[in-house]
C-alpha cells in the first residue's frame, strides 16, 4: 500500500484484532499538519489585522480609531513573548523575526508622519506665498490708484 493512501477497512469490534500501526499514524500526522495549519491561519490572522489596524488607523481622528491603532501599536511593541498571542510567539509562530517586521512597521509610520509634515509645510508655505501675491498686488493697485489720484 502507497503511504498516505486511505485504506477501506471493515469495522472492528473485537478489540484483540490487530491494527496497521502505520495507518493510525499517518491518520495522527495528518491530523496534527490540520492543526497546525488552522493555528497558524488563525495566528497569522490576528496579526494582519493588528498591522491593518496600525496602519489604517495612523492618522484617525475619532475615538475608536485611536484606540484601535494605540492597541495594535501597543501589542506589536510589547517585548513579552510569554503568552501564546503576543507578537513575539506570533512572529515566531510563523517564522518571521519579531524585530526586523516592529522596525519595518515603526519606519513606515515614520515616513507617513513625515509625509504629512511635509504637507502641512507646504500647504502653509502656498498660504503664505497666497497672502503676499494678495497683498502685493492690493498694495499696487493702492498705489496706482494715487498716483492717478495726485496725492
């Protein structure tokens, strides 16, 4: 019989009749890999929600988007990999470094917040350069207007 082939066997209600050890354990294995996958499905869910949470919610200004991104923040930057879902035992769960996704994850929020600064400047930067085109051009037609006038 080919390993990992399933094998139809008549049920067995005498409990001295022998079974293929190998077929129980291949069934185990097999179990065991199902397992192990919905665990790290699972584990790997609650981090790419923590990362869409950090990431969607950067620059939130309601309430609960605050505190959905102060939350993910707080548990990807937590150092203790004691319990099961911390993002230690994740990272590692899954075999990704812990350290090098945290600092990945803490520069891309640095460059957005850099993003955004360098909006701002340049939004103030056009008021100003708007207000002095106004003002120059108001200044003049001031000016103008008594030349013309004879003061």
């Amino acid at each position: 019989m080919a390993r990992g082939a399933i094998q139809e066997k008549p049920l067995v209600t005498d409990k001295s009749a022998p079974s293929d050890p190998v077929d129980c354990e291949d069934i185990e294995r097999l179990f065991k890999k199902t397992r192990r996958e919905r665990e790290e499905a699972l584990m790997l869910a609650v981090l790419a929600d923590a990362i869409e949470c950090f990431q969607k919610y950067v620059f939130a200004e309601h309430e609960r988007g605050k505190r959905s991104f102060q939350e993910a923040e707080d548990w990807i930057l937590e150092k203790n990999n004691d319990w099961l879902f911390s993002f230690c035992s994740i990272c590692e769960a899954l075999e990704l470094d812990p350290d090098y996704l945290r600092q990945g994850l803490l520069r891309w929020k640095e460059a957005k917040l850099e993003g955004v600064r360098n909006q701002y400047v340049d939004r103030q930067k056009l008021a100003v350069k708007r207000c002095r085109t106004t003002s120059g051009s108001v200044k003049s037609h001031w000016i103008r207007q008594r030349s013309l006038s004879g003061m």
